[in-house]
C-alpha cells in the first residue's frame, strides 16, 4: 500500500480515499472510508475505457462478482 501523493482526488463520492492499493491496466485501486466508517475498494477506470460501453458491462459483471456494494464513476456511469 501507497500513501497518497496530494496529485489525485482525496474524496470519491462519499468515499475518502485513504492510500492506494494498487494500479493496472484499466486503473488505480484505493481502500477508501465513508462517513459511517465502512471501509470499501474504490476503482478509479481510466478514461479510455470507461469510455467504451462493453468495458462498462464487463465492470459492473466483475462488480456484481465480488460483491461490491457500490460503483462510483467520475464519468457519470450508472
């Protein structure tokens, strides 16, 4: 895990992003916090992809997967 450089977002959403997890080829990965203190993962999907509507289904197919409670997108995908 990575402190947080100041180059990026603090906040996603209702999520405070607390470090980051880890970087591949669609994204970053950062545990983030809400108010409440459930601690979640936060995807960050560049842009290039998330532009592209198969990306988008196969994301939310691997979102509905592991069980995540939430997908955020910066790029105003439900």
């Amino acid at each position: 895990m990575e402190q947080l450089t100041g180059e990026g977002p603090a906040r996603i959403g209702p999520y405070r992003l607390i470090a980051r997890l880890g970087a591949g080829g669609t994204g970053l990965v950062h545990p983030g916090r809400s108010d409440p203190g459930r601690t979640v993962a936060v995807k960050v999907v560049q842009a290039e992809h998330a532009q592209h509507a198969e990306f988008r289904r196969r994301f939310a197919r691997e979102v509905l997967d592991v069980g995540v409670a939430a997908v955020l997108s910066s790029m105003g995908c439900p």
